[in-house]
C-alpha cells in the first residue's frame, strides 16, 4: 500500500528551493512580496474611523483547527487531502516553525489576546481549574474581538469555544466571559472543549438552540456552522458592505469524537493499511521534497511506549487502519467546509482585502484514545472505560456514526506529527506545540512557496492583525490598563513588526530542526544543544 503523495507535493515542486537555517525570510509588510499599498493610518483603539478609512481596512478570517498534527494534510506533506488549504498557500505564504501551546484552551486564550496562556490564566483546559489557573480572563488582557469592535469592525465567532469558566456555561451566565461578553457581536457554536458532530449543545450568542434539521441528508456541526458563518457574512454585505469585519472560525475538526459520513471515510479505505511506522517514513521523505523541512533533518525515533506496527496482530491492524480512514475523511470534510466558507469570503465585498489565517491545530495531534483507540471517548479519558480492540472491531464499519465517541490509536497522533517527537499534551517536544500556519491575503501578498522559517506562536496573531489594520492598541479598556503583548516590544504608538510578518535573527529563537550532529531534538528546557536561528550554538 503507498500512501497518499497529496496534492501539495505537486504544488511545491514546482517552486521550491532548497531551505538554508538560519537565512531570515522576506518580511510579509516591508518587502517584494507585497503588493499594493501601505496598511491602513493607525486610528486609537475605541474611536471609529471614517467611513472611507473604513473600507481600506482589511476584512479578517482567523480559522483554527483542532487536534491535528504537523504532517496531517497533504498541504505539509502528510495524506490527508486538503485543497482549501492548498489553494490559501499558493495564493498566501505557509510558515513550518508556529507554536501553540500543546493543548487547546491555552492556545484559544493566547491567539485571542495577544499575550501569553499564563498572563489569561489559563494553565489547561478551562474543565480543570487550579488556583492562578481559574479562567478569570482579567480586564487587563483584552481580546483582539473587542478591541476591532471599538475600532468599527463587525465581530463574530463560529465553532468550538472553550474559553468560558465550565462553572459559568448555563442559561443563566454569568454571560460576561462568553463570546458575546468579550467583544464578539454574536456567536454560533458548542462552549465545550468537544462535542457530537451530529448532536452538538448548540448556543446561539447565549442561549441553548437545538440543531436545525437539514430539507436533505444529515446534520453535522462542520456544515451547520459553515452556513451559519456563510449567512453572517452576507448579512455583512447586504447591510453594512464597507464596514469591515473580524471572523472567528473555530472547527469541531479534528478533535474526537471523529465524526463524519460514510462517503468521506471510503475515499481513504486501505490507505493506511502498512500502519503508522511506513506513514512517518514516507511523509518524513516527502517533506524534505517539498522544502518544508530542512534536507539535513534527522527523523526522531518511535517512543518506546509505542508498538511498532510489524508487532500488532492482525486485529489491532485493521482496527488501527480504519480508525485512522475515519480521522482523515473528517479533516478532509472539515476542509471542505473552510473551503466553502473562504469561497464565500473572496466573492464578497473586499474579498481580495481580507486578510486570512489558516492555523491546522490548536495542538499537537491528539494521543487522548491509547493504544487502542476508544469508541466511548470522554468516558475512557475521565474514568478510564475501556474500548477493547475486540469489541471495537464488532462495530468496527460504524465508527464515525452518531452512535460513538470514537478516537483513534496513540500511534496515528504520533504519525501525524511527523516529524516531531511526542504529540498534545507533550509541550516539551514539537509534536505538542508545532503546527502549520497559512496566512493569505491577496490584495497585499503575492504567494510563494517557499515556507517562512522565522519562529512565531500563537499570541503572535493579534498584534499581525492589528499591524494589518493600522490599529494603536489601548492603554487602557473601560478605564483598565492593558498589560502589554508578551515578545512585542512596546513603546511605539502603532504596533510594531512584528515576528509573522518579519524575519527574525534575535539568537533566542532556536531552529528546532535536529542537525545529524546534535541527536536530541527538539527537546525545550533540557539542556539540549541546538542550532540557533541564526547558526550559532548554545543551550536551551
């Protein structure tokens, strides 16, 4: 069985030269590859702009998946089609070396806010508060959804949530950390860290919806919200067609429970048939193809906790395999749906000035199934139920149904992060904290194939956009002081370069990709040596 080539191999190959570390890439605002003319004037934060200054913002997308790998999509080499993402990276740049936070509340609070999980406090997922850990989401961080609606944008968020205190998520609030609290005009989507596909908790700003019944087919969260999304957005042009605007889509993809119709499963039957071992060492191979890993890069070993594929009997295989057809037919669905939604955005008003981020995870890939994988999900990672590969196997062809919270085998989250060590949860190793990153943005970036290399994270977005939209960020909100961004120097009216649109050669930031000749890689705070960005060597 070969695996999946992709159609983002074909895409690279074309255009892609060797990758040098420690070569700082093109900055994104101040060099060739922009078109067009400079960001917009800064207005100060809480007074809306003219009308004409108005239409000359970008309009911003910021789409973020959940739980998937570094090499899941083809787009970064791995066997999961994603075309909507393709097509953002040729018309964008891609970019191997963002971080997140290795699990997925963290990083929600750190992209919305510009400052580190810590500073939010947010320690984990908002299910398990710890003193200094408790979501107080303080008045002194706050979002980049509010700060946009006080400078005349339109604000909106669609999908998975998970930054509102677990104890505060009820009909009856308090409503003043929910979406619509925190600067979103309206919300779409389930509060919770995950949730059925196909019969999700549905809120609707703050109140409990039921899902609508489709005239045809099945519901599913990924297209309800896709229409959702769609809809707001034609509101938007209908009624206020100059105004620009800021939307926040959150996918329930890939996150467990793997939920998705049958016909997207099919198209991977048999793809993962020689197991997961094989799966790393082709997308390991076809990434230094594509130029998304430099070509010295050494493939980290399988943890010992993990079972070689030759060594599982033929049960677990074939368990294995599907699980794994299963995951890859719901991100291929996911994309899909993202694919739909950004085709809407680029017909619309300004669709050529809408600045868009495709960030694939939130984390590292998902180990939460265990070896076997799980058909009972949350049941298995709080009380620790169960999921024999025997009994799996009895309804093995029903995975990915409405009748079970399945999860795939710990080896798949492993092979999707290739070619890191470890998986979520792991913040000590790339496999949690690696993902791909797509930024696009037609009116001002001309695309290119060749990834940017320059470290950058995930509270690294709101002060881009903010750049972008030529935006001060407020001393204060509602009378509180701000706390500054966490790696942006401040002191400057406007906010400054920033790491995602600029090259960076401060020896702080290492390169993160193992040299033959410095074995232990991409360990952080180990004491590992490691090459820096800029060539040099020292200890981490």
């Amino acid at each position: 069985m070969t695996m999946l080539t992709g159609s983002g191999e074909t895409r690279l190959k074309r255009y892609v030269r060797p990758l040098a570390v420690g070569v700082a890439l093109g900055a994104l605002l101040s060099t060739p590859v922009l078109a067009g003319t400079a960001p917009a004037p800064p207005v100060a934060a809480s007074q809306s702009a003219p009308a004409e200054r108005q239409s000359a913002r970008p309009n911003i997308v910021v789409i973020l998946l959940d739980d998937v790998g570094f090499a899941a999509s083809a787009t970064f080499g791995g066997a999961v089609r994603t075309p909507a993402l393709d097509g953002l990276a040729v018309s964008g740049i891609t970019y191997n070396r963002f971080h997140t936070t290795s699990v997925c509340s963290p990083t929600r609070a750190a992209l919305l806010t510009g400052r580190n999980a810590h500073r939010v406090g947010v320690g984990t997922v908002i299910e398990y508060p710890y003193p200094g850990y408790d979501w107080a989401w303080p008045k002194s961080t706050v979002s980049v959804a509010r700060v946009l609606l006080d400078n005349g944008y339109s604000t909106a968020a669609f999908g998975k949530w998970h930054n509102t205190p677990s104890a505060e998520i009820s009909p009856v609030g308090p409503f003043d950390r929910w979406p619509t609290g925190l600067g979103f005009q309206h919300f779409y989507g389930f509060m919770q860290g995950e949730d059925s596909q196909w019969e999700p908790l549905l809120y609707r700003d703050t109140t409990a919806v039921d899902a609508p019944k489709p005239a045809k087919g099945d519901y599913h969260f990924g297209t309800d919200i896709t229409n959702e999304a769609i809809g707001w957005l034609q509101t938007q042009a209908s009624l206020a067609p100059d105004k620009p605007y800021f939307l926040y889509y959150a996918a329930g993809g890939a996150h467990a429970p793997h939920h998705v119709g049958q016909e997207w499963i099919d198209k991977y039957r048999g793809r993962f048939d020689s197991g997961w071992d094989a799966y790393r060492e082709e997308v390991f191979a076809r990434q230094k193809r594509m130029g998304l890993i430099p070509r010295d890069t050494v493939l980290t070993p399988r943890p010992a906790e993990l079972p070689a594929w030759n060594t599982l009997s033929a049960d677990q295989k074939r368990l294995y395999a599907r699980q794994m057809e299963v995951f890859a037919g719901f991100l291929e669905h996911t994309d899909h749906e993202i694919g739909r939604l950004l085709n809407r955005v680029r017909q619309g008003p300004n669709g050529k000035n809408t600045l868009v981020f495709y960030i694939v995870g939130d984390n590292g890939a998902s180990a939460e199934g265990a070896i076997d994988g799980s058909d009972v999900g949350l049941a298995n990672i709080i009380y620790g139920l169960p999921s024999t590969v025997g009994e799996q196997l009895s309804h093995v062809d029903q995975l990915g149904s409405k009748l079970y919270d399945n999860h795939y085998s710990a080896g798949w989250a492993w092979a999707t992060g290739t070619p890191f060590r470890w998986m979520k949860r792991v913040a000590s190793f790339f496999g949690g904290t690696r993902n791909p990153l797509v930024i696009s943005w037609p009116d001002r970036i001309k695309g290119d194939a060749r990834p940017r290399n320059q470290f950058a994270a995930a509270n690294d977005i709101a002060p881009t956009i903010y750049e972008a939209a030529g935006i001060r960020f407020p001393d204060a909100v509602d009378g509180v002081a701000q706390q500054p961004f966490d790696g942006v120097r401040r002191g400057r009216a406007v906010a400054p370069p920033h790491p995602i649109f600029r090259g960076i050669r401060e020896p702080r930031h290492l390169s993160g990709w193992l040299d033959r000749d410095r074995p232990a890689f991409g360990a952080v705070g180990s004491g590992v040596q490691a090459r820096f960005l800029e060539g040099s060597l020292g200890t981490l």
